[in-house]
C-alpha cells in the first residue's frame, strides 16, 4: 500500500523550464559562454554546478548569476494546472506529500508549497541522482521505499528512485520524452491518482 508520494519541482509540478533556460541562457551570456540551449534544457533537474561542467565553464559564480536572472522573473512562474486538485485528493486518501528538487532552499520556500516534507539542494551534501534526498524525505514522512511513489520529468529523479525500490513514475506534459527507469508513465500529474484507484495498487 502506497503511503506518500515525491514529486520533484521544476519540470514536474511547476513549469519552471523555459524561464529556468532563458535564466542560464543569460547567465552564460554574461560571462561570453556560448551554451546549447538544448542542452541546457536537457541538464534543468540536475544541480547547476553539473551544467556548469557540462558545458566546460568552469565559474561556480554562474549558478549564482543564474538564480539572480531567475528570481527576477518568479511572478512568471505556474504549477501546472492539475497540481493543486492532485495534492487535495492525495490528502483526502491519507497519502503524504513531499517534494525534493535540485533547486535552491529560498527560492523553493518562496513558492508556499503545502507538502509533509520539503528537501532542496541545500539541505543535503549530495543531490540527484543520489539517493540521499529521498532517503531524507522518506525519513520525514517516516515511509519506507516499497510504500513511496516518486514522480518526476528526467532520469535525474528516476535513477535514485528505482535503485531504492521506490515505484518511479515518469510525467511527460506532452513531451516526447521516455525513461528506461520509469515503471510507469504518465501524461498529466493529476494521473498518479489512477495508481490509488486501481484495485491491483501497482
């Protein structure tokens, strides 16, 4: 029986990604970086200081410079529209809530996200794809891997996820994306409830 459910953020319940790019985008631009948007795109879930590698910069200054240009633009920002009736029914199923992202602590406590456990990149010594997040957000809501589901938009939140035990569950948002760590796939967050109304439970 599932008892609670990880959400990461950017990509999964907030549509973060575009204004997360265009922020980099900038930041490297300050610095006469030339990055692939693309693959800036690709690296958005993972701690910035590995996109700042990825693309041989070098300066962790960048990453600062990236949440300056990021939080200039915080009002631009949505959870996608299903999130807020998803969580409500969760609740109303006893299931607890807990979201784990790479991004930073006081951008995420900006947000007010109404959760039982929140864990960002500043509350643990190694981020995803490390299995410490999720080790410290089960210990919060006091779950063992077999009774938590992760959600998530990248193998970034999957890798950890399946290698604990946890059921990992890939949210695409009408993406042509696809995961090999995924044991299932979703369009549309308000689908993991469909995992709490199948008689089976998966």
């Amino acid at each position: 029986m599932f008892k609670a459910v990880i959400f990461d953020l950017d990509g999964t319940i907030l549509d973060s990604i575009p204004l997360r790019v265009r922020s980099w985008q900038q930041a490297f631009d300050d610095y006469n970086i030339s990055a692939d948007p693309e693959i800036i795109r690709l690296m958005i879930g993972y701690p910035g200081s590995m996109l700042i590698k990825k693309v041989n910069a070098m300066n962790p200054e960048i990453e600062f410079r990236e949440e300056y240009y990021f939080k200039m633009h915080l009002d631009e920002l949505r959870f996608f529209p299903d999130v807020d009736d998803t969580f409500k029914e969760l609740r109303k199923l006893g299931v607890k809530i807990a979201v784990v992202t790479s991004s930073r602590k006081d951008f995420v406590m900006r947000l007010n996200i109404k959760a039982d456990a929140i864990v960002t990149i500043d509350d643990v010594k190694n981020g995803k794809p490390d299995t410490e997040p999720y080790i410290k957000a089960m210990s919060m809501m006091n779950v063992k891997p077999d009774e938590t589901i992760v959600v998530g938009d990248i193998d970034n939140d999957l890798i950890p996820s399946r290698e604990l035990g946890c059921l990992s569950v890939l949210v695409r948002h009408n993406r042509n994306v696809s995961s090999d760590h995924a044991d299932i796939i979703i369009e549309e967050i308000k689908e993991v409830l469909n995992i709490f109304n199948d008689k089976k439970d998966l």
